[in-house]
C-alpha cells in the first residue's frame, strides 16, 4: 500500500525546476504531501482531492490523475529553503467507512546556490 | 498558536527499559496521531484518536506498546520493554476535524529521537 516515489533524490541549483512524482496501487482519495528538513517535523504542503480541487501552498503546485492514481509535485524556481525530503500520503479505503493515509519513502531535494 | 509540542526530544535507553514519550496537540485539535519514523523512511502510523478515542490502533504492537489520551487533549506513548529496534523518531500530529473526511492537514511536532542500547 505504500506509495512509490521518485525520484529518490534530486539536487539542483537555485532557480531551477523539479518534479517529484507518486504513485499507488491502491485506488486514491486524496493526496498529501509533506516536506521535512533534517531533524524538523514534516510541514504540510498541500492535499490534492479527487475531482481536482487542490488545497495548499502558493508556490508550489501539485496534479493528481485519479485514473493513474499518480500525483506529482512541481517545485518552480526553486530557492534554497525548497531542500529538504519530500514525502507523498496516499488515501486509499480499507475497508468500509476506513481510509488509511500512507506515506511514501521520500525524496530528498537539495538545491544549490 | 503554538505548535504541537513532544517531549523529550532525545531519549537514550538500554533495552528492556520502559520509556515513555508525551504529546501536546495544537489546541483545540480533535484528532491525534502517532507515527514512526524510521531513517530513510516516511512516517507510519502507530495510532489515531479521535477525541479521547482510539479509533484506529491496527498498527500498535500491543505487545509492548500502549497509549492513551486522557480528557481527549494531551497524550502518552508507552513502551515496555524497549527493543534494540524500536530506536527511531516517535512523531505526534494533530488536525482539526476528525479523520472520516480524509482531507484534514495533520500538524506535527519536532518528534522524540529514541536510541535504544
């Protein structure tokens, strides 16, 4: 049930691009994602819903395609504070009225002057 | 508004000790989870309370690990005895609403580094 993502590491340069994508063999409901830095809690980025309405962060953007039950994060112009690891919760049902949010094993962006 | 608050933030123990780790949500928040993270890994949850309602336990190793969450505010997570592989990050989050809906930001705190011995 654990998503898979890539890539699992990345490094750019400052104001450069990256992607980071997730995907589920599960049927997904909703998409986290989260960022952590070294020693830090995980901060929330933004939550993907089916039906496409997004909710979160203002520089950074997400999809999600429910029928692939992939989401990717798009990181823009990226500037130093975007380094730290990445990580996507997937929201499948697991059973019933229960849906389990499980994460996936990260990527770690560090990003270069 | 404060954050989610754990403490300790470090604790080092030889194995077969007890331990415990304690938990101050965002207030207000009416759902608090507890997660494991391992090095390299993504957080996985131990357990979810809904209020003062353990609602979701699945992953707890029973065995040996126990919690509560006492007037549905602050929370406790125990272990005894401690393992040579229970060393890893015991992280608390907090959200809002209830969980039924999925779509809750959850809040975490910095997390208690175990190291067992």
């Amino acid at each position: 049930q654990q998503p898979v993502q890539s890539p699992q590491a990345v490094i750019l340069r400052e104001g450069e691009d990256a992607v980071i994508n997730c995907s589920s063999s599960k049927a997904l409901y909703s998409v986290h994602w989260y960022r952590q830095k070294h020693g830090e809690a995980p901060v929330f980025l933004m939550i993907l819903l089916k039906g496409g309405e997004q909710k979160g962060h203002e520089k950074i953007s997400a999809s999600f395609n429910e029928k692939k039950q992939q989401s990717s994060l798009y990181l823009t112009a990226s500037q130093l504070s975007y380094s730290g690891t990445y990580f996507c919760g997937t929201v499948w049902n697991s059973g019933g009225s229960n849906y389990k949010l499980t994460f996936g094993k990260g990527t770690l962006l560090t990003v270069n002057p | 508004e404060a954050g989610v608050v754990q403490s300790p933030r470090y604790k080092i123990i030889e194995k077969k000790q007890p331990v415990a780790f304690w938990c101050n949500p965002i207030s207000g928040h009416n759902t608090l989870y507890w997660y494991l993270q391992n090095l390299g890994q993504g957080p996985e949850l131990l357990i979810r309370y809904e209020n003062e309602e353990a609602v979701d336990d699945s992953q707890l190793p029973k065995d040996r690990f126990s919690a509560e969450r006492l007037k549905g505010v602050d929370s406790t997570l125990k272990i005894q005895p401690a393992e040579l592989g229970d060393s890893a990050v015991y992280l608390c989050a907090s959200s809002l609403g209830l969980w039924g809906a999925h779509q809750e930001t959850q809040y975490f705190g910095p997390g208690t580094r175990l190291l067992v011995l």
